[in-house]
C-alpha cells in the first residue's frame, strides 16, 4: 500500500504514465470484449451510423429531413448542455437559467406580445425573431390567444431539455459521493 502511494505524476511521471497506459489497454480490451458479446446489435449500431452518414453525402429526397432531424437535435442537446452546465457551475456560480434560459423565454414573451402572434418560426430561431406578416383584423382576433400558456407550450421543449440537464448533471456528484 505505501509503495503504491508514491506513483503518483508529480513524484514518478513516468511509471504512472506507464501504468496508466496499461489499465488503459486493459479496459479497452475489455470494452471490446464486452461489446463481442453484443454482436449483432454493435453491427445494426455502426449500419445504422453508416447509413446515415451516407445520407448526408448523398443528394436527394431525404436531405431535408435529415438537415430539419439534425438541426432538431443539436437545438436540443444545446440546451441539455446549458443545464448540465448549470448544474455542475463551471466555476462561474451563475446559473445557466439566468443567463440564457430566463432570457430566452423572455425574448420568445416579448416577441409574441410585439408580434401579437406565436407563430413566428420554430426553434432553432435565427438571431431575432421575425414576426409573420398578417393583417390588422388577424392580429387583433391573434391577441386573445396570446395567453401564459401559450407562451409556455412555445419554449416547453427548451425549458424540458434543460431541465433534463440540469438532473443530468447532478448525477456525477451524486455518485461520487
């Protein structure tokens, strides 16, 4: 025990390293091994990868689905990625919600009640949002269906994906304790 106390990358950089390299050699084996077991789903996985990679290279029919699918995701997985940063602190202390989610709901109120319209483009939105055009009758019948709930099913997804986030990055914490 107190000889394998003194590897450390301070004292002896290169037997730790060496051993590192080796636990590392030795869990990728076993990832490997583990994944041979799991055949048939790691080839319908690394299919399924090629198959769409492939589509994004190849024009056609499906290239706007695709764009619309991927342009969807990484929407998403930003705002997971705010609420993992906001529950982990980054140093910063500040809280992700007041920094970009707060924001974001506010700016998607103030262009509802500027617009006297929801129906400006879905997420991901451009730098601002763009009011759709409508007539002065359309947009006084559009006023009344501006309403607390409706602005809330208007960024639900966002607020959804980053509070998943934020559990999301609590969990490391919780695990090592």
């Amino acid at each position: 025990k107190d000889e394998m106390a003194k590897y450390v990358i301070w004292r002896r950089p290169i037997q730790t390293l060496f051993y590192f390299l080796l636990e590392l050699i030795d869990i990728i084996v076993s990832n490997i091994v583990k994944m041979l077991a799991y055949r048939k789903l790691v080839v319908l996985f690394v299919l399924s990868c090629s198959l769409v990679t492939l589509g994004f290279y190849v024009d056609g029919t499906h290239t706007a689905l695709l764009q619309y699918l991927r342009t969807k995701t990484l929407w998403y997985l930003y705002w997971v990625g705010l609420g993992v940063a906001s529950s982990i602190g980054l140093g910063t202390g500040l809280h992700t919600f007041l920094l970009y989610l707060g924001p974001f709901i506010a700016q998607v109120t103030l262009a509802a009640y500027e617009c006297d319209s929801l129906k400006f483009p879905e997420p991901p939105y451009p730098d601002e949002l763009l009011c759709p055009n409508s007539t002065s009758a359309a947009s006084s019948s559009s006023i009344s269906s501006i309403s607390i709930w409706s602005i809330m099913s208007k960024v639900r997804i966002e607020s959804f994906m980053w509070g998943a986030g934020t559990a999301l990055g609590e969990l490391p914490p919780y695990f090592m304790a």
